[in-house]
C-alpha cells in the first residue's frame, strides 16, 4: 500500500482531519502502485475573502499528479481536492489500458 504523509503547516494535526483525510483518499488507493507516495500540505492563510484552508495532493514518483483546492476550513478544502486528483488517476489508469491494449494488438499482428 502507498505511504500517505500529511503535513500541516502551522499547526499540529487534529486528528479528526487526518482521520477524515484518509476515509477520503482510501478509495484512490486502489488506482496507485506500491511505488507510490502520496502527500498531502494543509496550510491554513488569508486572503481577500477572508480566512481559507488549503490542502494540495501529491502522487509521485513516476507521474507526478497535483491537485489544490481553498475553502472555508480543511473538510472542505478536502472535498473540493479529491475529485481533481480522482479525474487525474482514472486518466492515467485509461492510457495505460490503452497502452497495453496498443501492445498486445500489435504483437498478434505479426
């Protein structure tokens, strides 16, 4: 199973974040390999609007897949992330599919 490293920058995790963090990523796992790391920065800052949360998703090593999202507190920050690095995976997931498709179709041609 892919490590998961959660940092948050100027606080120290509450735990019903980081326990509602990884209900949320725990279906992406299936789509990552071993190989794989995710982290996860939640920064808590202000901007024009007023206070906002910040969370950033990071899947490496071999295809780096970021996603970002703001919102008024880290839930939903949360929830506003997940589907943007999900969409990112299944993209992945399809072209290696087809890749592989590619191949195979290839080699039975010959």
């Amino acid at each position: 199973m892919p490590s998961i490293n959660i940092k948050f920058a100027e606080s120290e995790p509450n735990p019903s974040t980081s326990d509602y963090l990884n209900k949320k990523l725990a279906p992406l796992m299936k789509y990552l390999r071993e190989e794989n790391s995710v982290h996860v920065e939640m920064d808590y800052g202000k901007d024009k609007s007023g206070a906002k949360c910040h969370v950033e998703i990071t899947i490496n090593p071999k295809s780096e897949m970021f996603a970002e999202a703001r919102g008024s507190d880290f839930l939903e920050a949360i929830d506003l992330c997940i589907p943007k690095i999900k969409e990112q995976l299944l993209k992945h997931k399809d072209k290696r599919i087809a890749l592989r498709k590619k191949l195979g179709s290839q080699r039975k041609g010959r």
